[in-house]
C-alpha cells in the first residue's frame, strides 16, 4: 500500500501556498527589473502584480489563495487595489 506524502515537505507547502509562491517569483522578478532597466518599470510590474492579486482574492475561496487570506475578503481586496492604484500612479509619475 502507498504511502501519502509528507504533508509537511516542502512540494505540499509550495502546493498549498501555490498564488502566493507565484506573487514572490513575480516579486523576485521585478527587482531584477528595477536593477536592470528602472526603478519606475519595476513599480508597474508590483502594481499590476497587486492588481492581480486582488482579484485573485476577490475570485478564490480562501483554501485556494492560502496566506494571502489575512482579513475578509472585501478589506483584502480592498488594500490590496489601493495600494496597486497608489503604487501605479507613483511609479508612472515624472521624475522617479
């Protein structure tokens, strides 16, 4: 009879946490855009990426989105849009 992986290891927890894993790739992404062609380019790409995360947050049932779920859904989503339009607006802002 088989066993049932370790729901400890390392592949189950990416797998659980699989929309934030992706939201830190992304993240690690955009710095090496901000080091390789600009701090503004950079704040698009964290903007878009909140942007897309809130609605992911908006979409999801909680079990899906994992640790992005900290508050309900509406304050979430609500954060995470305010400070993608914040974030959007500074980045494409003159003189960055």
């Amino acid at each position: 009879m088989p066993q049932s992986p370790d729901p400890t290891s390392l592949p189950a927890a990416v797998r659980r946490q699989a929309v934030l894993t992706l939201a830190l790739l992304v993240l690690a992404g955009s710095i090496v855009v901000g080091v390789l062609v600009s701090a503004a380019s950079a704040g698009l790409v964290l903007a878009l990426l909140l942007g897309i995360l809130a609605v992911l947050r908006a979409v999801l049932p909680v079990r899906a989105v994992g640790a992005l779920a900290v508050r309900s859904r509406g304050l979430d989503v609500a954060v995470l849009l305010v400070l993608a339009i914040s974030l959007g607006v500074l980045s494409s802002s003159p003189n960055l």
